[in-house]
C-alpha cells in the first residue's frame, strides 16, 4: 500500500466519524411537521 493510500485511510477514518456525528445532530433536531410532509 502506498503512503497516499495509507493517507486517504487516516484521513477517511478521522473525518467519517465527525460527519456521522455531524448528520446525527441534525437528525435528532426538532424539525417543523412540514418538512416531514405533514400539514
């Protein structure tokens, strides 16, 4: 394996982690009912 390789890795498993907690938060924030495509 490369050191790009090895690089594109570390950075994945350092930046993964962040995103899904990032998502996460959004997903649990209180969303107005019509964005759930409630009336």
């Amino acid at each position: 394996m490369s050191w790009l390789q090895t690089f594109a890795l570390s950075v994945g498993f350092i930046t993964l982690p962040a995103v899904d907690a990032y998502w996460f938060r959004l997903s649990t924030r209180p969303i107005p009912r019509r964005y759930l495509g409630y009336t």
